[in-house]
C-alpha cells in the first residue's frame, strides 16, 4: 500500500509518501514541504496549496490519504489556517477518487513512538529509524506527515481490512 501523508499548514505544509504492509517495516518514498507566500491573498495559497498538493497526488499515485484531524489551538488564526490547508489536502484525495482518513496528532504519535504523548524530537527519532533514513526529514513539517503516512499503512490498513470484512458479514458474503 502506498500512502501520503499530509501535515496540512498554510505556510509550510508537510507531504510523505511511504510504502508498506501493517505491521512491517514501511519504505521512503518521498517526501516534501509545500509552502505558500504568506504575503498573498487567502484564496491565491489556497489555489497554490490545491495545485501543488493535486500534481503530488499525480506525481506519487497513492493507494490512499492520510491528513492530521485539526485539534483546537489557542491561536485561532493558526487552527483556522491548519483547518483550511486541512480541506484542501482532504479535497486533493478525494478529487482523486483515493480514500482519505484523518488521524489526531495523539493517534499518530501513539502508532509511531508507542506513546501519545511524544515530543516532536521523539516523533522525527523514530520516522528515521522505522523509515532507515541516514538522517532526520527536515523541516518537522516533513517527518510529521511521514509519520502521518506511516500510521495510516499500521492503523488505516487494518481499520480497512476490518471494515471490509464487517462489511461482508453485514452482507452475509462470508469469504
């Protein structure tokens, strides 16, 4: 399964592309940071963070998206700003017909480090460990959304294969 993962951000928006199966080791892709000029209007970064997202979802061929759930900040032009790029990272799966699931930050860092409370020094540890990388993906926007894509191949994977099965016996399919 191929999956990106998007660490969704108006200024600097995190992609990782990885490669595995649940419960083994998953493969780099790639990985990239979209940025957008904080300097233009709103709907000119949201037009930019569409096409840049949109060609890597081309580029890449995923099997499925995986994007950070917006949790609530202090900072509420920032949330507000996550939860805009959020929907438009959503958008770009859907547009391509892929399924797209959302995970929290704690949900992606218990998959990852083991625990949900993981700094991002522990998160950008493990993404280079798990994935072999000789050295970090910088910036952390980067590792986050591997980190991302990595949860969603353990998590997503299995949480589909349970759902289709659920599905079949609902059915009465069996096998």
């Amino acid at each position: 399964m191929r999956v990106l993962g998007v660490d969704p951000g108006l200024t600097r928006c995190g992609v990782g592309v990885v490669e595995g199966v649940p419960g083994r080791p998953c493969t780099l892709v790639a990985y990239h940071v979209v940025q957008t000029d904080p300097d233009d209007e709103l709907p000119l970064r949201l037009l930019t963070l569409d096409r840049l997202l949109t060609a890597l979802v081309v580029e890449h061929r995923p099997d499925s998206v995986a994007v950070e759930r917006v949790f609530s900040q202090h900072n509420v032009r920032t949330v507000m700003g996550t939860a805009q790029a959020s929907g438009v990272a959503v958008l770009a799966g859907a547009r391509a017909g892929l399924p797209v699931q959302t995970y929290t930050p704690s949900e992606v860092k218990a998959a990852v480090t083991g625990s949900g409370q993981a700094d991002k020094a522990q998160m950008t540890a493990m993404v280079t460990r798990l994935l072999r990388l000789s050295a970090p993906p910088r910036p952390a926007d980067a590792a986050d959304a591997l980190a991302l894509a990595i949860c969603h191949v353990w998590r997503g994977g299995t949480r589909s294969k349970l759902a289709t099965a659920a599905d079949r016996a609902r059915r009465g399919g069996g096998r």
